[in-house]
C-alpha cells in the first residue's frame, strides 16, 4: 500500500506540474501581450511568484482534503483515478488551447472517482453546489463587474494625460499587477494538489497502514502536513515555468486587442478577486476569473470590442469541464479496480 501512496503523491505533483503550465497563461497573457515582458521573463516571474503564493495558508487544501467526502471511504485509488480524470482533461484543454478550469476538473474528477467507488451518496453534493457552483457563477461576475468599473475609473483619472505619458505609466502598473496575479493564482490553485494528497494520507491512515514516517502523516484529515505545501509549491512554480502559449494566445489576443491599461485593470480585478477566495477557502478557477475581467475591460470600452464568439466558446469549455473529468474519472476507477482487484 506504501507504494500505491507513492504513486498517488506522484500523480499529484504532476497534476500540479501539468496545472502550473496549462494555468501560466492566467498571470502572464496579458502582460506578454502587451509587451511590457518577454514571455521568458514573464514566465519566470510568474514561476517565483506562483511559489511564493502557494505557501501562504492552506485554507484550500482544507476544503479539497474533507469538503467534498469523507475522507473515511476513500481508497488510494479513488484519489488516483481523480487525478488521472483531471490530468487528462486538462491536458487536452491545453492541446487544443482552451483555458478551462484545472480547479473544476479536480473537484469533476473527485466526484466521479468517488461516485464510481461508493455510489452518488457518497460524494457530498451540497458541498458541490455551495463550494464550486455558486463561486463557478458569483467569482467571474464580480472579476467582470470589478474589472469593468476599474476601468471606468482609470479612463476617467487618465481622460486629460497625454497618451504616451498614459502608455508609460501603465506598463509599469501592469508589471506590479501582473505580479500579484501570480501570487494570487498560486494561493489558490496549488492549494488544490494539496488538498488531494493530504486526503490520500487521511486515506492511508483510516486504513491502518504502516510503512510512513509519522512526521509525513498529517495531524487531523484537514491539516496539510508541511512537505505538501512545499512540494506542490514547488511543483507548480516549475510547471509554470514550462510555459503555456498555447493559452496566452487565446487570453491575451483572441478575446481582446488588450492595452497595458487594460491589462491592469484586467489583472487587478483578478488578482483581488482570487486571492479573497484563497483567504475564505474557496476553490475558485483563475482562469474564470481573468477571462471574466479581461472581459469586464472590453466592455467598458464598448460591447463590440469583446469577441462574444470566442468567449462563448470559453463558456461552453467552463460549463462542461466538471462533468467531463468526472466521466474520466469514473473510467479511470472502473479501469483501477479491476487491474488492481478492488483494494
């Protein structure tokens, strides 16, 4: 059992890994787009700054770790088949350039691993509504309105400054806000991988299991043992440093022709949204967010300065996110308990 542990926790580090580099996009599209750093450096910054983030609390990783099950029932394999359902997915969202949500497709591949294991009863589905659906519709709304009215607001602050002195001013204020996107974007989504191995610790422990140092071992099911923190912190400063352009692309470009401005308020709004949820738990998706204000800029221009077409089919990509990880989960359980014999 130790070794299908180690393979758990392995699976975990590469989804954080895999989360780093499909979510770089969230604090770097538009700062890259804009030109105020090269991608490389972007990625860097963003890399340190994501590490920084993730070890400055665990709230997340406490309502990853119990709030969604008990984490009583479930097996190592449970936790391993959530992971490969939302690895796959976000893998393929990352292929062809959409920037879904890794954050959904954890919580999707949870409960489709759970309910495959233990049955629907099993997954605790008012959390699900209280803890994921309402902060999936509330967390973009308030990043588009938040966004909107920021860029009201500097519009108006910046109406009788000359437009090169405007230009210059607001490509320094998107470097600093670029900057708290990333260490807000690793507050909240790394704390998600460890939720999930401290739940597969929980896991081992209700199992009776020896075999680990006591010290690796967390002290209660939600508390988040501190070699977690800095693995996942590690983990997903290096995947974000792996890059992403496939989603830069599509956030910094395809939905708006972004101006430094924008981008500062873009990543304002976001990096203050986000980081309130970090501070109250919730695990909301960073890509939801900055997709949402980046938005919120365009519209404060005019409508027609946002491309509806492409939005919508980020839209379609958030709404079908959790029920697809979680079908790949399901075939992910159903697959382990049968080459592992139901253990």
């Amino acid at each position: 059992m130790v070794s299908l542990l180690i393979a758990v926790v392995v699976a975990a580090i590469i989804f954080d890994y895999i989360n780093g580099f499909h979510d770089a996009a969230n604090a770097i599209a538009t700062v890259v787009s804009t030109g105020v750093l090269p991608l490389r450096t972007a990625v860097m910054i963003a890399a340190v700054l994501n590490f920084a983030g993730a070890v400055t609390g665990t709230a997340v990783a406490r309502t990853i770790a119990s709030g969604f099950t008990d984490p009583a029932i479930v097996t190592q394999l449970v936790v391993l088949a959530a992971l490969v359902g939302a690895s796959a997915w976000n893998i393929i969202t990352w292929w062809y350039g959409i920037p879904s949500s890794s954050s959904h497709a954890l919580v999707g591949g949870l409960a489709g691993a759970v309910v495959a294991h233990g049955g629907v009863d099993a997954f605790y589905w008012g959390a699900l509504k209280q803890k994921i659906l309402v902060p999936l519709v509330l967390s973009p709304t308030i990043g588009f309105v938040l966004a909107f009215f920021v860029m009201v607001g500097l519009t108006w602050v910046f109406r009788r400054v000359r437009p090169a002195l405007v230009h210059t001013i607001s490509r320094r204020l998107q470097l600093a806000s670029a900057m708290a996107m990333a260490f807000s974007h690793g507050s909240n989504d790394a704390q998600k991988s460890m939720g999930i191995i401290t739940l597969a610790l929980a896991s081992f422990m209700a199992g009776g299991y020896v075999g680990v140092p006591e010290w690796m071992l967390p002290t209660s099911p939600d508390t988040v043992p501190q070699w977690v923190v800095i693995v996942c912190a590690a983990a997903i400063g290096l995947g974000t440093a792996a890059g992403g352009k496939r989603i830069i692309k599509t956030m910094g470009t395809k939905i708006i022709r972004i101006s430094p401005l924008q981008g500062f308020a873009a990543e304002t709004s976001g990096a203050a949204t986000i980081f309130g949820a970090s501070l109250l738990g919730i695990p909301v998706s960073t890509t939801h967010c900055i997709n949402a204000c980046i938005m919120g800029v365009g519209a404060s221009k005019r409508l027609s300065a946002v491309r509806w077409g492409v939005a919508g089919n980020i839209l379609v990509a958030w709404v079908v996110t959790l029920p697809a990880s979680a079908g790949l989960a399901w075939v992910s359980m159903l697959l382990l308990d049968v080459a592992f014999g139901h253990i």
